[in-house]
C-alpha cells in the first residue's frame, strides 16, 4: 500500500468524527488561552494527579476506543492493529492531558485568589 493509499483510507476513516476533531480543538486552545491570559505555562506548570488522571483515561482508551468504533478487543489480532490500538490510546492520552493541565491550574489559579 502506498502512503498516498494510507492517507485515503484515513481520511474516510476521520470524516464521521470530524464535528468532534473540531470540538476538541475549540474546547483545547480557548482552555490553553484562557489559563495563558492568567499566566500558566505549559512548559512549566504540572500537576502529578493531572498527568495521573490523564494516563488512566489513556489506557482506559484501549477498552473503549473498539466500542466506540463497533469491534472488540477480539479483532484486534495483527501487529498493525495493536499498533493503531495503542497510538489512540496514546492520543487519548495527550488530548486528555493537553485539556487537564489549564484545567486544574485555572481550578487552583480561583482557588488561590
């Protein structure tokens, strides 16, 4: 299969969760905004029980992900499958912590004023 092959079945792949591609995106960058305006910064602020919540939901993803797209665990045999598995658990797990992290330091950020 070429890569231009992978890319055409990718994208009719994405195209059903396309509204929810772009909800995240919306909801991530005016999150990251709102907490940079009141001076957070990814590079510097962690929350261990954060990044913790974050692996969970992660990993919980290797349960869910296959519900969600109607297969099961069951079909998940070749290498590429759990390699796919596994990259949306990743990806679960960044997102999650991408939108956790200003999250609680907005939550602490109230707290603290």
């Amino acid at each position: 299969m070429t890569i231009a092959g992978a890319i055409t079945i990718l994208t009719y792949a994405l195209a059903p969760f396309m509204w929810l591609l772009i909800i995240v995106v919306i909801v991530v960058t005016g999150l990251h905004l709102l907490a940079y305006l009141r001076g957070y910064q990814i590079t510097r602020y962690r929350h261990r029980r954060t990044t913790l919540l974050a692996l969970i939901i992660g990993l919980t993803a290797i349960i869910w992900v296959p519900w969600l797209t109607h297969s099961s665990l069951g079909y998940v045999a070749t290498l590429f499958d759990w390699v796919a598995l596994l990259g949306a658990a990743a990806a679960t797990f960044l997102v999650a912590l991408l939108i956790l992290q200003p999250l609680s330091y907005l939550i602490s950020f109230h707290n603290d004023q």
